[in-house]
C-alpha cells in the first residue's frame, strides 16, 4: 500500500472514530435527555474553544436563554441557574461525599516552584480540610476585625497618592490604581509585607504583572491539556514562552524570600499577618511544611487580590454609567460622615444604599463570571436541582449567566441596586436573590469573603467621599469589551477624577 492510501485510510478511520463518538455522545450517552447545542453536546471542542476565546461565560448565558435552566455545555458538564443547585452541586451533604472541584478546568499554580498538592485549590479533600482549618484561623470574624487598622492604612494611602497623581494628570486608569491597593493590602496580609505599589506613587510590581498575565494566559493554554497537547508541547513551550516562565520562577523565589522573611521574625503579638496566627500555634497537627507556606501565601495574594480589584473597577465603571445611581450614593455617603477619620470598616457597614450597589455589582460583574465545575462524585449520581444527574457528571453554575437569567431576575441586563434594599419596588419581589452566590457555597468556597467584604466597602466609601468621578472615554464600553476567563481579563479603565473641596 503506498503512502497515499495509508493517509487516507488513517484519515478515514479517524473521521468515522470522531463521527461515531460523536453520535454516541449525542443518542446513546446518559446525558443525551438534556437540552443544548448539538455541537456543544457532541464534542468538547466548542466548549475549548469559546473558553480560549473568552466567551464562555456569554455564550452559556445564550445557551440558558434558548434552552432552559439546565444546558448540556459538553457531552460531560451540565450547567444550571436554578438556586438549589448550589447546594446540591458545591453544598456537603449528610450521606454524600463532597464533589471534587474538576481540575481539567482550573489553571495550574502561576508558579510551579511549590509542587502544586501543597495549596489549598489543587489539594485532595482530606488535605484542604487540614489546610483550611490551619489557615481559617486568619480568617474568622474577630481576625478581620484585627485588620482595621491594615485597611485603613491602604485605603488612605490610595486616597492619599491618587491625589498626588491627579494633581499632574486628573485621567488615571483606576483598574491599575485598585490593584495596586488590592495587593499592597494583601500581600501585607499574605507575605507580612507590600508589594509598595502605592507608596512608591502608584507603580506596578514584576509580580502583579506577572499574576495578571499568567492567569489570562494559563487559562488559555491549560485548555490544550484536555487533548493532553500541553505535555505533548511542553519542550516548545520553553522555547516559545521562555520569558513568561522565567517570571513565573523569579515570582516563586520572591514568594520565598518574603515568606522566608517574615518567619525569620518570628510571632509578635501585635502583627495580624496570616503567618502570625500559624506562628501563633504550637500544636504538631498545625505546623506546615515551608513549601505549603510559600504555595497558599502565593494562592492568598492571587486568589485575593485581582477578585476584589475586579469589583471595586466593575463598581466605578457601572456607577459612572449610571449617573442617578451615583449621586445617590454620593449623597449618602458624603450625608454620613462629616469627616475623613469617621469612614471605618465598622461605620461604613451602615451604608445601605452603597452595600446594594456592591450587590448589584457583583451581580451583573460576578469578579469570577466563569463556572467553577464539581464532578458528581456518589456511585449512583445525584439530585441537582430536582433532576437525576449520573456520576462523573461535571456540574456548574455560571456566575455571569445564572444572575443575568430572565427567570432569575426582573431586568436582569439592567444595573437596578434598589432591588437588594429590604423595601425593594415590587417589580423586583420575585428576583432569586440568593442565585447570587459570587463566594460560591460549601467547604471549598471562598475562605476571603469577610476581607473581602471590609475592603470593598471601605475603599468603595473612601473614593466616593474623597472625588467626584466620571468615565475618560464616555463613549467607550469596558465591562462590555472584557473577556472573561476564570476570572475577567480587565483592559485600563480611565476615569477622570476630582477631589472633592470641602
Ligand atoms: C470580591 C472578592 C472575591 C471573590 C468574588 C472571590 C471569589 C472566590 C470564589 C468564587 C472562590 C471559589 C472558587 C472555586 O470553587 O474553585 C474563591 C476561593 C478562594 N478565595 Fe476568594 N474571592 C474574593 C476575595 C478573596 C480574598 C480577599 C481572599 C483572601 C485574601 C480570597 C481567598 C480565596 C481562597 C484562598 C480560595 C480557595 C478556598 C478553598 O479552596 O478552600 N478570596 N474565591
């Protein structure tokens, strides 16, 4: 047989393998009673694809429209709007093992250096219970109380040297200016130091570069893992992105050299960094291996910082667009505190009106609009929101596509905060409030959501009362233009500010 022929027949075997597969996956798999695309339902390819792309998120929220509450989004994942569904897929259960989080989904460490089994995202069930119950510690109610004095101290740097800033040119990209308070702040919580970006006048740091493109990038390219591509491609891959790779190591040995830092200081009293309260702890089951110390204060700073950044920019970005809404919120918070030192993480909690606009917000900017999946792990499947689901099923709620669902929400493509005041319009009464979920729930949600929280009400209530501000480029959409990956990719947001005379 000549070299044609065997191409052919190679050709020919593979399309009908492909074909086969699938029709199997379209008529003859458990999953084939539930509605979706057909493409979507028989390969996984549109799915990879619309994910590099960006587009996943929306495209899930077209889907939800035409098909219903529950859509076949890959002949494996199933996506659902519906309340309940959280807890069926993310909840633990009496009777029922947790779902695993499916790792085909989440980019692998930004940096390798640690071993990846160390940190809290990628560690087995048994091991994120140890880990979570270790770092928890930093996390209760009373420990976010303990960090007033760190966010105030943030807060009124970013006031302080915006400034300075708008003092040589009044257009600065506040999406920069947030991170930068966002990871001073956390790392200083993390690492026990800053990365200085504000004190240093609003400039960047290698390693907030470094997060931000790798997790855009390692989204993208984790994707070719599904075919097993990324280990076949490894050996190109330092040639190609040598210099990527090269950042992602310096950010693992300055990860290091902090963390080795602050434990050479050892506990003290009067510190509230998360390495204090595990410096804190004498018991064996405590202690951590150095490697899982450096790997979770890596996770802590990215996982913390570039989400609450997100809102705080989709909170400025929405509030310019919706002027009535601003001067709302500007009433109310420049009609609560006379003066700058009146503004703390405990007063701002009486903000009705702004905590509805940080709701709103997350609704229709979840910071992570993707769909985080869980693989139904019991034998026999499970119930998800009143339907059979069968085992090794990958189930999700989209974040952006559940909240902006029609039979979730009254207006749902409208940025509307009255609807989470407690006397909300009646048109908004049958609003699912509690799809909204941008923390996730059960025993892998978000371990930051109380910092969180404090930070994004006090820095939110700080701008408002110290500037006046309105979009650069007033014609031009942001939110709108933004890809959305595991978390959003955010392009500048340039906003002209003044500081209020008083
Ligand atoms: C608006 C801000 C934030 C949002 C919307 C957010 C959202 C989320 C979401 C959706 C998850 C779960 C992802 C999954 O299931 O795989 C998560 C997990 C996590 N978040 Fe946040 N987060 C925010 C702020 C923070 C902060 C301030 C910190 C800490 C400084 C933090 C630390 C973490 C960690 C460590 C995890 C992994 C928890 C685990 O696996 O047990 N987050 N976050």
């Amino acid at each position: 047989m000549g070299i044609f022929e065997t191409v052919a027949i190679l050709t020919a075997t593979c399309l009908a393998v492909a074909l086969f597969y699938g029709l199997y996956n379209l008529y003859l798999h458990p999953l084939r009673r539930y509605p979706g695309p057909s493409l979507y339902a028989a390969y996984r390819l549109p799915y990879v694809i619309a994910n590099m792309r960006g587009r996943l998120a929306f495209e899930v929220l077209d889907m939800h429209r035409k098909y219903g509450p529950v859509v076949r989004i890959a002949p494996n994942e199933l996506a659902f709007t519906e309340p309940e569904a959280w807890n069926d897929i993310y909840g633990l259960q009496g009777g029922r093992v947790q779902n695993p989080r499916d790792k085909a989904a989440y980019t692998p460490p930004v940096s390798d250096s640690f071993g990846e089994a160390k940190g809290i995202i990628h560690a087995s069930d048994a091991g994120h219970a140890r880990l979570r119950r270790i770092y928890g510690q930093a996390f209760t109610p009373k420990a976010i109380e303990g960090l007033n004095d760190m966010l105030l101290k943030y807060s009124n740097l970013l006031v302080e040297q915006l400034k300075i800033a708008i003092g040589t040119d009044p257009v600065q990209d506040l999406s920069a200016w947030f991170n930068y308070t966002t990871f001073d702040l956390t790392g200083d919580f993390a690492f026990g130091d800053a990365f200085h970006c504000l004190d240093s006048g609003g400039k960047s740091h290698f390693f907030l570069d470094t997060v931000l493109a790798g997790v855009v990038v390692g989204c993208q390219i984790w994707q070719l893992e599904r075919y097993k591509l990324l280990t076949i491609l490894s050996p190109l891959l330092s040639l190609f992105a040598g210099d990527e790779m090269k950042k992602a190591e310096m950010m693992g040995r300055y990860t290091q050299e902090l963390v080795d830092a602050r434990l050479k200081e050892g506990y003290q009293p009067d510190r509230k960094d998360v390495l204090n309260y595990l410096l804190q702890s004498k018991k064996k089951e405590d202690q951590l291996e150095t490697a899982e110390l450096y790997e979770n204060a890596l996770t802590l700073v990215v996982a913390g910082s570039e989400t609450t950044a997100t809102l705080l920019s989709g909170v400025v970005y929405f509030l310019c667009r919706h002027p009535a809404v601003l001067e709302k919120v500007q009433d109310e918070v420049r009609g609560s505190f006379k003066r700058d030192v009146e503004i703390t993480p405990i007063s701002v909690n009486g903000l009705k009106f702004m905590i509805a606009v940080l709701s709103e917000t997350m609704r229709v900017f979840p910071p992570a609009g993707f769909g985080f999946p869980r693989i139904i792990s019991s034998e026999h499947g499970q119930s998800v929101a009143g339907r059979w689901v069968p085992s090794q099923t990958r189930c999700n709620i989209f974040h952006y596509a559940a909240y902006r669902y029609e039979a979730n929400f009254a207006r749902p493509e409208e940025f509307i905060p009255e609807r989470w005041l407690v006397n909300a319009p009646a048109e908004f009464k049958n609003d699912k409030r509690e799809v909204v979920q941008p923390f996730m729930v059960g025993p892998r949600g978000c371990i930051g959501k109380g910092l969180a929280y404090a930070e994004m009400r006090l820095i939110l209530a700080k701008m408002l009362w110290h500037f006046d501000f309105e979009l650069a480029d007033p014609t031009k959409q942001w939110h709108e233009r933004l890809r959305s990956f595991l978390i959003w990719e955010r392009t500048p947001l340039r906003v002209r500010s003044r500081p209020v005379r008083r």
